[in-house]
C-alpha cells in the first residue's frame, strides 16, 4: 500500500514514498534562498514551496517507480510550524488525495521526528527515550507507544538548534549554521573559552539555550573583531561543546529518572557529530540500546512523516476538506 508524505513546515520543500516502514524514496529541496537573510523568512519560504512542491512529489514518485495512480494514502506535516508554508503542504495533499477519495492523514511534526526511528533498516520498538532537538524544538520525549509520545522535559527559551544558529551567525557561518559549525569546530579547542552549561544545576528535564547565546555575543564583544577572527574556531568549539554538554546531561538525568530499555536521537541537531559520540557513550556505559537513523532522517524529511502517518488515525473523503493546519502546539 504505497504511501505518498508530504512536509513544508519551514523551509524544506520534502516528499516521500513509503511501503510500509520501507523508504521507497525520499527527496529535500533545501530552499538555499535564505542564506542570505540569515534565517528564514516566512513568505518567502511559502512562496518557495508554491513554486517546489509539486516537481518535488513528481520526483519523489519517479525515485520510488510508482504513479500516482497507485500511492493509497496521502500523509501530510498539519503542523507546527510556519503557517503558511504549511498550508501549501497541506493544499497539495489535498489535492493529490481528493479526486481518488484517497485517506489524508495530517501529520504533527515532532512525531514525525520520532517515528523516523521506526523506519527500515533496523527500526526500533517503544518503549525507548527519545532525544529530540531541532531549530524550532528540544526535548525529552517518552515513547511508550508509536502513536505519540511523552513530553518529560523541554527547553524554556531557544531550541538548540535555534541557538546553534544565532551562534554560527555571530560567528560569521551561514544559515542553517549547525553543519558549518560543527566543520568549524573541529579546528578549535573546546576548552579555549569558558561557556556555561546551563540548567546542570537545575534537577529538572528542561533546557535553557539562550543564556549561551548572550555568553557568546559577549565573548565576541570583548574579544573585538580582530580577536574573533583569530579564535573562530575555539569559539566554536567550546560553544558547540557547551549545547552538547547540555543536552548529554539532561539525558542522564532522564536515564537516572527512569530505567529506558533503548534510546534514540531525533531532529536536525541529532545530525552533529560530538552529540551522536556523546550519547554513544552514555549508552555504551550504560549498556542501554541507542538507534541513530542517518543524518538524512534527523534533518527535516518527509519519509518520517509517512512514518508518524503508519500509526495516526487517516481521515476519509470529504471530512478533511476542512481540515486545517496549526502553527503552534499540539495535535496528537
Ligand atoms: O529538524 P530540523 O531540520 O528542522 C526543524 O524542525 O527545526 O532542524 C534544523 C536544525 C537547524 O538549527 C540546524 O542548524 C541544525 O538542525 N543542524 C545541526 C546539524 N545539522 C543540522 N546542528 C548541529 N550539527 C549539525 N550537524
Ligand atoms: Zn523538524
């Protein structure tokens, strides 16, 4: 029962064909476009996706060798993100599941991040601790069962990878700034400069990026343009370290807390190198099982979303007509 995903929450224009947890195609139009704003603009993200979404499906069908006369289901990101880049996901599924009577299943996103771990190969079974950090969320997920999740601990101000990329900014990188960040990093002592982990203190699950954030503009600040220049990379590094020390930290908690059988990363940042070997080792030492998908299933994709939409109730023709998307919280 092949199964077209649809996903334009921000600025990747994704689609995907699943058979079952089997990834039969999965394709991401990065919209490069922002670069040069230093972040994501909305409008033009919507009108970016106008523009991509319905090559990016043709292509999607092509990779998978199916026609859309056979896909049976059509799976779509309902939210959160930006408004109107999700309603252009949304319109096209619609469109594409209307005339055949298709089910529509609308997708939550954070879901979706964590269902990518129930994909082929070697997909995991709740229950398992899911560490979830992406531009616009980070938390501590409980996944007892693969039709949603446990929300245990979140952050109270910036996602992680929000603060990665405010960093990388400040540091001169590109947008998105986690990729740049972590190649400029390798270069550099992480111990060159004292950033604050914060919340280590805190016995809670949450997280706090944003006072790192003012650390590093007011490193940058005495540092002056020409110190920056020279310590780059240290900055990076020890900036970098700081976020993964944090989220590392949090996850021992979690595992203090409550004995987990598994554990599994989730979100455009479980792509960073140094975090991937830091909860390595926290399961290594703790002889606790960790799934890592591939770095094309952390960042933003559509095959996680045919993933989530396996274990979300479908809509049938004509009740999601109506069916609207939602910017913020949740819809599971
Ligand atoms: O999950 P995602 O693609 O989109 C959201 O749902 O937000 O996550 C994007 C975030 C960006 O902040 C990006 O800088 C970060 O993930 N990111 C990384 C890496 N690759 C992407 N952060 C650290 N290291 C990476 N290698
Ligand atoms: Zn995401």
């Amino acid at each position: 029962m092949p199964l077209l995903a649809i996903e334009t929450s921000c600025d990747d224009t994704c689609a995907a064909v699943l058979e079952g947890p089997e990834v039969l195609s999965n394709v991401v139009s990065s919209q490069g476009i922002h670069d040069r704003f230093g972040g994501v603009v909305p409008e033009v993200a919507s009108r970016q996706h106008l523009g991509l979404v319905a090559p990016v499906v043709e292509d999607a069908l092509a990779r998978a060798g199916v026609t859309i006369g056979e896909i049976e289901q059509v799976a779509v990101t309902a939210g959160p993100g930006l408004i109107g880049a999700l309603l252009v996901g949304l319109s096209a599924a619609k469109a594409i599941a209307a005339p055949g009577r298709l089910p529509l299943v609308p997708t939550d996103h954070l879901h979706g991040h964590v269902a990518a771990n129930f994909l082929d190969p070697e997909p995991i079974a709740p229950p398992f601790l899911c560490l979830l950090a992406s531009g616009g969320h980070t938390l501590l997920a409980g996944v007892r069962e693969r039709s949603g999740f446990e929300v245990l601990g979140q952050t109270l101000d910036d996602a992680a990878g929000e603060a990665i990329d405010k960093g990388a900014r400040l540091l001169g990188l590109g947008y998105p700034g986690g990729p740049a960040l972590e190649s400029l990093a390798t270069k550099g002592d992480p111990g060159a400069f004292d950033f604050p982990v914060a919340m280590s203190r805190d016995p809670g699950l949450d997280f706090s990026f944003s006072g790192l954030k003012t650390s590093l503009v007011y490193r940058c600040r005495d540092l002056g343009e020409s110190g920056v220049e020279a310590h780059r990379a240290d900055l990076a590094a020890g900036f970098q370290a700081a976020i993964v020390d944090q989220l590392a930290a949090k996850l021992v908690r979690a595992l203090d807390r409550e004995s987990w059988p598994a554990v599994a990363l989730g979100g455009g940042v479980a792509a960073n190198g140094p975090l991937r070997r830091s909860v390595t080792a926290i399961c290594e030492e703790r002889e606790v099982r960790l799934k890592l998908v591939g770095l094309d299933l952390c960042t933003d994709n559509a095959a996680m979303i045919g993933s989530a939409a396996r274990f979300t109730e479908p809509l049938r023709y004509p009740d999601y007509l109506e069916f609207n998307a939602f910017a913020t919280g949740e819809r599971r």
